[in-house]
C-alpha cells in the first residue's frame, strides 16, 4: 500500500465560504494509522483556486531534501486531487507560491 494524504474538512463559514481541511498524510495508506506530517489548508472564498498552508509539523527527517520532498507531494495533491491553481505559505516573513 502506498501512502496517501487524507483530508477532513474541520470547518465552513456559510457567509464568506472561508473553508479548511486538515490533511494527514499517512505512510502506509490506511486510514486511522499515525500520520508522519500534518498541515491545515485555508480557502478564503467558495469559488477560490487559491488555497493557504499553515502548521506543517511532523515533518520526519532533518534534511532539507527531504521536507522538500514532502512539499512537493502536498503540492501535487492540492493542485491535482483537490483543484486549487495556487498554494501558498507564509515563510519566515513573507508569502511564499508553491
């Protein structure tokens, strides 16, 4: 089994459609077993292709190819699975695209 991200929509707002979902990214691709990274993504609107990362924690490994690696996957799952166009992050200060 290959590892998967699994999303779970934590909350809406009916007014202004700003959503989240908490994705768990799960290494051996069954769901309920511990997650190696978590991170939360943000859409401000209903209809927004653009969507915010924030708390990327449980990354494992220290190198940095390795935390790239893994941003490179969520990247690919946001723009292919879910359908945002933009990822976005706020790094050390400013917003970073992905």
């Amino acid at each position: 089994m290959t590892a998967r991200i699994i999303p779970e929509l934590l909350c809406t707002n009916p007014i202004t459609g700003r959503r989240t979902w908490l994705l768990r990214h799960v290494p051996s691709g069954i769901e309920g077993e511990t997650a190696s990274w978590v991170v939360n993504a943000t859409t401000a609107r209903w209809f927004s292709k653009e969507v915010e990362m924030a708390g990327l924690c449980g990354v494992m490994g220290n190198g940095r190819q390795v935390v790239w690696s893994q941003i490179v996957e969520l990247k690919r799952y946001l723009k292919n699975d879910m359908g945002f166009e933009k990822v976005r992050a706020f790094r050390k200060g400013r917003w970073v695209y992905y």
